[in-house]
C-alpha cells in the first residue's frame, strides 16, 4: 500500500507558501467561506451552496494532501486535481489562492469581464489540469491522467471532485467501470454528496441510493466519511491505494450551502447573486456559527 | 500488377491498422485506446500490450480518456466509428480534446456510405461539418490506402501537429489514386491533374475517384479540368482553391458528406471571401438516410458519379459564358 504522503504535502506546502501557514485547516476552511460569499458579490453571482458544501474537503485537499509547486504548476511528479463539478469554481479559486497560485486580490476580479476567473474553471489558470463545467467529464479526465501517470511511473496521483447529481450523467459510469477494470489505484474520486441538485433532493429528483452499493458494484472501494470532519476526511486521503490497487471513490457526506444558516440546506443556495445586504447578512451567520464552534 | 498496388489494394482502416503499429514500435508515445472495435486486439494489442487500452465501448469515455492521456506527454490514437466520434462524443471532442489543443488522434472509421449496409446510424455524413467547426481540429480525409499511410506517419510528428487531428477512414477496398509515392503533405492539395477550364475539387476515396473519372469524360468532350484531391478539410488549402476560383470557370466540389458543412461548405466560405465564383457542390442532400446500399450505390443517388460531376462541370462552364 502507498500512502498520500500527507506530510510531504505539508513540506512542499510550507517552502511555497509561508504566507499562510500559520493559519490552521480549519481556519483555511472559515476563509474560503468568506471568499466564496465574496465572490457571490461579483456581477453574476457564484453557485454559493455547492462551493460552501466542498469547502472543507477542498480546504484539506490544498492544504495537506495535494503535492504541488505553485511556483512551478507542471512540475511533472505533482498531483493532479481536477474539479469535475465546474461550477464550484469559487471555492477552488480559494484554494488555489491559499496554496500561492494566485494573489488573494485576484479574487475580486472573479466573474468579471477579461478576469482569469470564470464561473467554471479555464484551464489558463495555474493550478487547473483541464477546463471543466460540463458535467459528467473530469472522471474519464483522471482514468486518462492516472493511466498515463502510471505507464510513465511518475509519483504523482490524480483526484477528481464531482458532485452528486453529476452522477446522473452516464459518462461518469463509464469511467467508473474503466476506472475498476484497468485497477487505476492512482485515481482517487471525490463524490460532494450534498443531496441536492437544483430542482430539488436527489434522491426526489433522480435517485442515486443506493449510492456506495453502486460504486462498490462497479468495482470501486468505498469510504463514505463526514465531508465536514477534517479529522475523517485526513483519514480517508491518508488510506490511499498504489497505481495498481482498487480505486477508492470518497462518499463525502456535505450540507449544501454549509457554514452559512442563511444557505443551509436549501435548493435556492445552488446558485446565487449576493446583494451588499445579503452578503452581509450571510456573512454575520457564517462568523456566528463559527465563534459558536470554536 | 505494381508493388505499389498490391500493397495498397486495402481498406483504409486496415492500412492504418498496420501503419500505426508500425509507427508504435519505435515511438513509445502512441497509445492505441479502442473501444472493442475489433481488428486492433490481433495486431496492435497482442504485439505492444503496454501501448494499448480498451476502454470498452464507450466514446464519451474514449475521449475524455485520451486526453488525459495526450495531457500527460502521451500521443494516443483514439479508435471509434465516425459517427460515434462526432456526434455522440461530440461534447468530449470538443471541451476535452479540442478546446485545451491536445495532441489527440481521432481515428473515425465507417466515414461517409462506407458503412452503407448497416443503415443509417452507422452512417457518418455530418462528421466532416461537426470537426472542421471545432477549434484546433486538423481533419483529414485520405483518398485511399496508400494515402492514409502517408498521413498516419504524418501523425506521429507533433512538432508539425501539435493539435488534435480527426482522420476519417473508410472501411473496404477502394480505388488507389495514384500509381506510385508522391508528395503527401497536410494542409496542401493533391492537385491530381492540371486544366484551364474548370476544377473538381474533390475528398474522400469514391469522390476523387469518380472526380478523375468525371475529369477523362470532360477531356474527351474538349473540355481540360483541373482536379484537386483536398485530403485536409481542414485547414483548407486557400491558395490551391482560390487558384483554382480565378484560373478556370468554376468549381465543383464532390463529397461523400452533406453537401453543407463539409469540403463544399469549406470551398464556398472560403471563394464568398475571397473570390466569389460559381462553386456546384455535390454530395448527400440534407435528411436521414433511411436506406441500406452498398457505398457507391448511395453515393449515386446523391449524384457523385463520374457523369454527374462531369454534367455539374459543364453547367459550371455554361453559366460562365
């Protein structure tokens, strides 16, 4: 067994990025909710639940797993992510922002005309492997990308995030079945099980359940954590398989819209244009929650 | 019979079937990715097992697949039916593969009324439109088995094609175009015979076939045509037809494709621009093709037959004077 070197991580995170390495995970995870609400300012909005359900596991992804060089983004042996549910571009521009790809300021131009920073991700960014916000694409991108990780026996992993109602596209399945058959241990896939698409609960709108029965069946381990508990979601990346072992998909159990009251739980976050005083409002929720917290 | 024509006297698919492994052997780069097409699994997977993958079938996978694989360094041949590779991977194509310019090899065999036999989903007519309209798409249509060698080799230099490349293949026996090697490059027109008096500018392995037939009728009839075998769709050889536009009277372009959107839609964008001119497209008229026919039989009732194009050349000739 490999294991996700979490702590070389954390050595390659501490020489690029010493701006923020006094900052805690959790408290990576509290800023990048405030970006995200931030950036739902911008003139169209963010898709704000999707983001804010992703965050921690996006924050513990940037912040102790991933092996990357922001100063040098194609360093052939770094870790390859790819955030298949496009639209939560808010949060992995946070992320990208926290690890040193991109300066914290550019966040404000997010949405903006002529900015790098789309509603779904340009691959022109660094930091992006592939421009996503079709649905149902990033996970035949990492069979791809972790087959030929493996043929030219670079280090390097790949992991991919998708929501849970992009498994209602059929494509994710066909590279969930490659995934398993060609044994792609290297790959690693992330499901953001918020339990809401926009029109409603999956499990009304198009049921998934039951959703770890489906993958174990197709051939994939299955860990289901608290897509919240940073604890569970380091142990699930420290757990990791080799190049040729049984890929691992991640259930990662996430609230829409979680962190902010205002967005709980609620179909309406999918999607959102943060007037000052909702943004406000928004904001005042999300630090009360987390002074209750800590 | 001549070597040349022994050798060549093949389906396209089978060419490039021996030519890509071939080329796989000492450029460990290529990689075979099949989705259970079936005549790849005997050559290319039992010799180079390390260089090959079936993702099963499958094309929106393919896709997405290959350019992961072409992300990382690799060259990989992505092996589907025509019909399949642009129309049902159509988004893959394009926002994977074409929109980040990757050096994918789209193989697309079944072009055209190849397939004529198996109906109409295995038909590929719109292929051609759907490619040339993606960004960074190089498409080739090689004229036959000894052409498609030609430009098989020409695929594995990603310094002269560092972006993805869709090769549309047919899937028997064609007539071979010329009698010996010549001058293949891409994005330069085979120009096939000279003339003064009109231009057939033709692609794919019935259409430049019947297009020189059409070109020996005429010069019997006094009249000399010119005929360009326009194996790159796209990108379109602009100097070699806007010659053509201003040289002789007019064009008539001959396709085994939708008369819109494909090599005739090409030239006519191209002389509207540039020179404006009488420009006859003959090809598959527009509608689902509900029959079953071999593939010159289907692609005579679209009207590309020798005398029919040679008909559409003195029409062009006529409205000229």
């Amino acid at each position: 067994m490999e294991h996700a070197t979490t702590e070389h991580a954390a050595t390659e995170r501490a020489s690029s990025d010493s701006a923020t390495a006094e900052r805690t995970t959790a408290e990576q995870a509290q800023l990048m909710r405030e970006q995200i609400l931030q950036m739902g300012t911008g003139p169209d909005g963010t898709h704000v639940g999707g983001s804010l359900s992703s965050a921690d596991l996006l924050t513990v992804l940037y912040q102790e797993v991933l092996r990357l060089r922001p100063e040098e983004p194609d360093w052939p042996d770094r870790d390859r992510f790819i955030l298949s549910k496009g639209h939560a571009s808010a949060a992995l521009y946070a992320a990208l922002s926290a690890r040193g790809f991109l300066p914290a300021e550019e966040l404000a131009e997010y949405g903006t005309s002529g900015s790098r920073l789309a509603g779904h991700p340009l691959r022109r960014l660094p930091g992006v492997e592939f421009p996503t916000g079709s649905l149902g694409h990033g996970l035949s991108l990492g069979v791809g990308t972790a087959l030929a990780l493996r043929r030219t026996g670079r280090s390097g992993r790949a992991y991919v995030l998708m929501g849970d109602g992009e498994l209602q596209e059929g494509s994710v399945w066909e590279a969930a079945m490659s995934a398993a058959h060609l044994r792609l241990g290297g790959l690693t896939a992330i499901v953001d099980r918020n339990r809401l698409q926009i029109t409603g609960d999956t499990e009304e709108r198009m049921g998934l359940e039951p959703l770890a029965g489906k993958w174990r069946s197709f051939g994939w381990q299955v860990l289901t954590v608290d897509g919240h508990d940073l604890d569970a979601l380091r142990a699930a990346f420290a757990a990791l398989p080799g190049p040729t072992g049984q890929p691992v998909v991640i259930i990662a159990d996430t609230v829409k819209g979680k962190g902010v009251p205002l967005f709980e739980n609620k179909k309406k976050s999918h999607s959102v244009k943060l007037s000052p005083n909702l943004h406000r409002r928004a904001l005042a929720g999300l630090r009360a929650r987390s002074r209750r917290q800590s | 019979m001549t070597d040349w024509q022994e050798r060549y006297a093949t389906a396209t698919r089978d060419v490039y079937r021996a030519t890509l492994l071939d080329i796989a052997k000492s450029d460990t780069r290529v990689f075979c990715v099949d989705t259970d097409m079936g005549g790849l699994e005997d050559g290319f997977e039992a010799e180079l097992p390390d260089q090959y993958v079936n993702v099963g079938i499958a094309e929106a996978n393919l896709m997405g697949v290959s350019a992961g694989l072409a992300a990382e360094g690799l060259l990989p041949f992505a092996n589907t039916i025509a019909s399949f590779a642009a129309t049902r991977a159509c988004e893959q194509v394009k926002v994977d593969i074409a929109g980040n310019a990757l050096p994918v090899r789209i193989v697309g065999t079944h072009g055209g009324f190849s397939a004529g036999h198996y109906g109409p989903t295995h038909h590929a007519v719109e292929d051609v439109a759907i490619m040339r309209s993606l960004p960074n798409l190089t498409v080739l249509v090689p004229a036959d088995a000894a052409e498609t060698e030609y430009a098989v080799r020409a695929l594995a230099d990603t310094e002269q094609l560092p972006g993805p490349v869709y090769l549309r293949l047919g899937r028997k026996a064609t007539p071979l175009v010329h009698r010996g090697p010549y001058t293949f490059r891409i994005g330069q027109a085979d120009l096939l015979r000279p003339g003064r008096d009109v231009t057939l500018v033709a692609s794919g392995p019935v259409p430049v076939a019947e297009s020189v037939a059409a070109a020996e009728l005429l010069a019997g009839r006094g009249i000399a045509a010119r005929v360009l075998n326009l194996h790159t769709v796209k990108p379109l050889d602009a100097e070699a037809v806007l010659s053509a536009a201003r040289e002789t009277a007019g064009l008539v372009t001959v396709e085994d494709h939708l008369v819109t959107g494909g090599l005739g839609g090409a030239v006519a964008e191209l002389t509207a621009a540039h020179h404006p001119c009488r420009v006859h497209r003959i090809g598959v008229p527009d509608g689902f093709h509900d029959q079953v026919g071999t593939e010159t039989e289907l692609l005579a009732r679209a009207g590309v037959t020798a005398p029919a194009i040679a008909g559409a050349a003195e029409e062009v000739m006529r409205e000229r004077n």
